[in-house]
C-alpha cells in the first residue's frame, strides 16, 4: 500500500521542472495553459527566476501546483505508472489543491484560479511586516501548548503546522513571535525564523478566510477518485461538500501533518511518493517513520528510479 503526497509552499526553487518542460510537450503545454489562465509568464519565473518574485506567496502557490501537476501527469501518462492506485493522496497546505486536481476533483484551470486567488488573499490579510512564523526544533508539541496557554492572554501566538516529531511551526504577531522566540532561546530550544510575508494557518488570515470561501464555494468540486488526507482534520474525506468546508477552514487551522502521516501509516501504508518539487515532505516522513519507504520524483531520472523499485 502507498500513498501519493504533494509539497507545499517552501519547496520551490528557480528552475523546478526544467528537465520536465524541456522533455515532454505535454509539460511546455500545461505551463503555457498557466500562463494564459493567469494571465502573466509564471512559466518564465519559474524557469528563470528571479527567486525573490517567485517566493512572493501569490506566485509561489500556483506554481509548486503547476510544477507538482505536470510531474505527476508524466507520471501517468508518459510513464505508464497507475497512481489512482494509491489508497490515499495527501498535501500539506496548497499541496492538498494539488492532490485534489491528481485525483480529478478539480480540474487544472479551476485548481491554478483557486490558488492564484489563494495566494492573493494569504498575502494580503495581514499588512506587511505585521506578522512572522517560526519553526521549533527539538521540542515536544504538547510543552509549546503549555509555553503558549501561559502568554495567551498577552500575546497572538499560535501553532500552524504540527508537521513532524520535534517540529513545530508557529504563526502570529511579529512582536508576539518575537516574544515567544525569546522564551525559546531562554529555554535553549531551537528554532527558525521563516521567510514569509504574512503569518499562514491561524486566525489573522480571517480576511482571507472570507475571501476564499465565495470562491470555493462558487467551484463546482466531483467526487475525488482516491481519498483525501485532509489538512484540518489529519483523517481521509472524499464527499465534494464537506472537502469545500475544510479548503475553507483550512486557511485559518494548523496543518496536521505529523498525525496525517501516523494516520496513513496506521491504516497499512508502507511507501510514499513525494511529487513535485524538494523533498521537505520526505524528510519529515523520515523522522515520524524510518522504516518507511520513500520515493522523491521532481527530474527523470527519480521517474527511473521508481520504475526499479
């Protein structure tokens, strides 16, 4: 049993998907479809940078999609790999767009509008230099909980992505974030501060909240043909409403990515193949599970790779 995951926003680098979009048609295609749908050469960017443009949020969600898509399309149907046998597909935050597009929920033009509009709103809901996020090292996710019920009532504090054993991803207040790193550093814990423009997963991106939910709303979604592992609730969903409720709730709920994994894991999954560009989901795998099979496909000769296992 395997299961198909989808990276999120982090992973990109200039040039992802060149050795694709110079080998097949089909992938020169799909990145021309974006660029039309979107109305500005995000093909280019990506291809060629400049990487500061390309980390900007409102980029960098459509185009970690564009490159995961059209890997996993030659997958499929250059490749002749079967992936709709997987049990599960599972994305960590816009990955979970991706994972819903693969497994024909979505089509390719609704997934990059909704993403395109996505990252738009996450960049906007807060003002600039307003919010941070942190990632902790080392520390036990149930002694940040407690860190956290201590400074509540002072600070905006709170946990945006559970995505491994040891590693913990904070969102707030920049002056809160700076705060509780202050108590990390007195405690000797360590940690990292992202480089992000806006504080993802918590309550401050209500207003993106608001915004998304009139479009996902308004998007028709099919029935996925594999389940689902959903961000907000770490279980496998497949009914097209209640998919539509957690995208929207999403937004502003932490990732649980490290019980999404030990859930899959728990129900027979033994191998895991990370599409799309980097290999951060794998190595968070790793620390949850060494004994786990993983397989990384972002150039051709990862496809080889997978055709020998």
């Amino acid at each position: 049993m395997f299961s198909i995951i989808f990276p999120g926003q982090g992973s990109q680098i200039v040039g992802m998907a060149k050795e694709f979009y110079e080998n097949y048609d089909s992938v020169r295609k799909y990145f021309q479809n974006a660029d039309e749908i979107l109305d500005k050469s995000l093909s280019k960017l990506i291809l060629d940078g400049p990487k500061d443009i390309l980390d900007q949020t409102e980029n960098t969600q459509p185009a970690i999609f564009l490159v995961s898509y059209s890997i996993f399309k030659v997958l499929e149907k250059e490749a002749n790999f079967n992936l709709k046998e997987a049990s599960f597909f599972a994305g960590h935050s816009l990955g979970e767009y991706s994972a819903l597009c693969c497994a024909d929920s979505l089509d390719f033009e609704q997934t990059i509008s909704l993403l395109k509009y996505r990252g738009i709103a996450m960049q906007n809901a807060v003002p600039k230099g307003q919010g941070a996020m942190i990632a902790t090292l080392g520390i036990d996710i149930n002694e940040i909980r407690i860190m956290l019920k201590e400074i509540e009532n002072k600070h905006t504090c709170y946990i945006a992505n559970d995505n491994s054993i040891g590693q913990v991803v904070l969102s707030g207040k920049t002056d809160s974030i700076e705060f509780f790193s202050n108590l990390l550093k007195e405690k000797k814990i360590k940690f990292v501060k992202l480089p992000v423009s806006a504080p993802f997963h918590c309550p401050l991106m209500n207003k993106a909240t608001i915004e998304m939910k009139q479009k996902i709303l308004a998007t028709n979604f099919d029935k996925p043909k594999v389940n689902i592992v959903s961000n907000v609730t770490a279980n496998p969903i497949n009914s097209p409403e209640v998919i539509k409720k957690l995208l929207i709730e999403q937004i502003e709920q932490p990732v649980r990515w490290r019980e999404s994994v030990t859930n899959m894991l728990n129900s027979g999954i033994r191998k895991f193949i990370e599409i799309g560009p980097g290999k951060v989901l794998s190595g968070l795998i790793k620390r949850i599970d060494r004994n786990v099979k993983l397989n990384q496909v972002n150039n051709i000769t990862d496809i080889k790779n997978l055709t020998n296992d």
